[in-house]
C-alpha cells in the first residue's frame, strides 16, 4: 500500500513539473492541469462533501441511541456499603417536527451546494478560458505588431531616402521615424503583456508555469449555431437555481421554527443489574424498564418566542422568494446581453476582415504610388494607418468573441464537460 502511494504521489509530482517546464500548452492540457490543481474546485468538492457529511449526522436523530454504562459507589451513614452496577440504555425517536424539518432543510443545503459546485465549475472554466485567451490574444499580437514595425521601419526607409533626394521635408521624415520607433515600443508594450498573461493564466490554473511558456492555439470564429431561448434556458442557470434551492432552505427554517408548536414521541428502554459485594452482579439482580413519553414544550423559550420566531422565519422567506424573483429577472437580462454581445462581435469580425482586405490594397498602392511622387505624405501615412488600425481592430474583434462565448458559458453553467 505504502509502495502504491508513493508512486501514486511521485506521478503527480511529474506531471507537474511537466506542465510547469512545458513550452507549450494546449487548451486539453489547461484542463487537465486545473482538474488536479485548482484551489478553488478543490474546495468546492469538499463542500459538497461536508453538507454530505452533515446530512447524515442529522439522520441520526432518528437511529437508535444505546448505552452501557458499569459502575461502582460507595456510600456510609455509620458504617460504609458498596454497589456494583452494570446497565444498557436504548432510546428512539418516534416523531420530532422540528428535526423533519431539519433533515429536509439538510437535503436542499446538499442540493445548493451541487448547484455551487456547478457554479464555482463555471467560473474557474470561464476565468481560465479568459487567461487563456487573452495568452493567446497576445501571442497574436505581438506577431502582428513586429509585422506593424517592419513596415513602419520601410516605411521610414523611403522617407529619408526621398528627404536625402530633396523630394521630403525633414519634418515628414522625422514623423515616420516617430512612427517606426513608436511601433517598435508597441511590440515591447505586447511582450509584457504576454508576461502578466501568462501570470493570469498560471494563477487560475493554481501551478507556475514555465516563463517561455506559450499556448499552442489561433484565435478564429468559432462555428457557433446554439439557439437559446433566454425565458427556458434561465431556469437552468446555476444562479437561479442557487436562488431557488435557498427558498427551498429558508421554507424548510420556517417549518423548524414551528417544532415547539408540536409534540414529539420517543421510545426508551432499559435493562441493568446490581450487587454490594460483587464486581460483577448476578443475573437475579436484574431491572428493567420500557416507556414511551410525548413531550409537548408550553412557552419554550418565553411567551412569545415560538411566535416572534415564526413571524421572523416567514418574513426571511419572503425575502428569499423576492431575491429569487429578481435573480431570474437579472439573469435574463445578463444573458440577453452576452447573446447580443456575440453576435455584434460576430458581425465586427466580418465587417473589420472586409475593411481589413480593402485597407491591404489600398496600402499597397498607396506606397507604390508614394514612391512614384503622384502621393503626397500625409494622404500615405493615412492610408497606412488605416491598414494598421483594422489589421488590430480585426484581432481584438476575433478575440472579443471568443470571450463573448465563455461568458455565454459562464451565465450557463456550462463546462463542456471539461470540468470534473
């Protein structure tokens, strides 16, 4: 056994050192790792477990209580006698309202806890899916912004070329150097934000990750054709159900804050036996007793504590029931809004990689006929600037929905299975 678990614990260890000095990771290696390594599933798993666990131990309020107990006294009013005793007790409870209730109120808190659990799922998904992106958002845009550079710094090239010719002014030339040098800080300003992404990503995925670590995926448009009907698909948000299952709580508190209006019937018995001289007594010595009580509590409490209590119980569901009631409302709004998000983002991709196509012809000629003198500098440089601002605007708008996606999933509660 103890050989199993040491190799069992020397596997784990590899596998984390592998991920960690990996160069390169795919999106199924995030998941694995987060499966093993996240904090924050972890102790949602353990929740779930603890309200298992406290849901068995109310069970017990209604499993036999038994006793033995053995004992020895010794007493004296002018002369000393001794007492051997030796008994077993059993008790049962037959009816108690107020533990129904609890055991009822134990069994929804399990139900909660699932539906956190799902939730917490959805949010450590969501939360690595956007580290995840926005590496590979990064990764993207640092080649795109060196391709930026490049052509910024030919672009400056033929600028003083033509300023040595006499054909440039020296501030145009001077402003395509800005230019090429600002490019270059660009690329610089994109390399540190691939370092704190890759931070990001490593947080959530609850292990360090190697500092040339890369992901090992390009941004595109997803095929996306789920149809969702917000009305239908909300009652299956992991928020709404986190909401109902604490009306469900509080409705069961309510029921427990009646107990003392009801009473409550237990089974007891008896059996034990008693000698003076004798350590262990014999069985002629033998008592016992079976019984059953009903208890019923008058003013448990005070006069008015078994009211005060119920009316407090109700108004907090009402309160439940409210927040229930605005959770729905909120939450179809939240998804109303991701779903409409998606699809502005999906038309942006189309309509930035139509300009995009028209900008890349447009800079082609321009420079061409720059060269040729027929341009003159500024109507150039604005040509080109259009041609960087949408190859940027088109990479932010693949990368917006992509995210737009994940909050999708998010609101749903949706894992994709990936999530263990």
């Amino acid at each position: 056994m103890k050989k199993k678990m040491f190799t069992l614990i020397i596997s784990c260890l590899a596998g984390f050192v592998c991920y960690a000095n990996a160069e390169s990771l795919t999106w199924q290696d995030c998941m694995d790792m987060a499966n093993k390594t996240n904090n924050t599933l972890v102790m949602a798993k353990q929740d779930l477990q603890i309200a298992e666990y406290d849901y068995n131990v109310i069970l017990n309020r209604y499993y036999p209580s038994v006793n033995f107990r053995y004992g020895f006294t010794r007493s004296g009013n002018g002369h000393a006698s001794n007492n051997w005793s030796a008994s077993l007790n059993a008790s049962q409870t037959i009816y108690n309202f107020q533990s129904n209730a609890q055991i009822h109120s134990q069994k929804a808190t399990i139900n909660r806890t699932v539906a956190q659990l799902t939730k917490t799922s959805a949010d450590v998904y969501y939360s690595i899916r956007q580290s995840f992106l926005q590496m590979c958002y990064a990764q993207e845009n640092i080649t795109l912004l060196e391709s930026i550079y490049t052509m910024r710094k030919q672009s400056a090239d033929i600028v003083r070329l033509q300023y040595e010719g006499g054909k440039e002014s020296r501030g145009n030339m001077l402003k395509a150097q800005a230019q090429k040098q600002s490019a270059y800080v660009s690329v610089s300003n994109a390399k540190r934000d691939l370092t704190v992404a890759r931070r990001s990503l490593a947080q959530n995925l609850g292990a360090d990750l190697s500092p040339i670590c890369t992901v090992d995926y390009k941004l595109s448009e997803v095929e996306d054709n789920e149809d969702i009907d917000v009305d239908n698909a909300v009652a299956n948000c992991p928020d709404v159900i986190l909401s109902s299952a604490s009306v469900e709580i509080t409705k069961y508190s309510v029921d427990s804050s009646k107990g003392n209006l009801y009473p409550n019937i237990a089974a007891s018995a008896s059996v034990g036996v008693s000698d003076d001289t004798h350590p262990i007594p014999p069985a002629d010595s033998k008592n016992w007793s079976v019984g059953v009580s009903l208890n019923y509590p008058l003013f448990s409490g005070g006069l008015t504590s078994t009211l005060n209590t119920i009316k407090a119980a109700n108004i907090n569901l009402e309160k439940a029931k409210e927040n229930y009631r605005q959770t729905i409302l909120n939450t179809k709004t939240s998804l109303e809004e991701v779903l409409a998000d998606i699809e502005r983002t999906k038309d942006n991709i189309k309509i930035y990689q139509m300009f995009l196509e028209a900008a890349t012809q447009r800079q082609k000629e321009a420079t061409i006929k720059y060269r040729a003198g027929t341009m003159d500098f500024q109507t150039w440089q604005d040509i080109e600037q259009e041609y960087v601002n949408y190859r940027i605007s088109h990479l932010s708008a693949l990368h917006n929905y992509n995210l737009a996606l994940a909050k999708r999933d998010r609101l749903l509660g949706n894992t994709n299975g990936e999530i263990k």
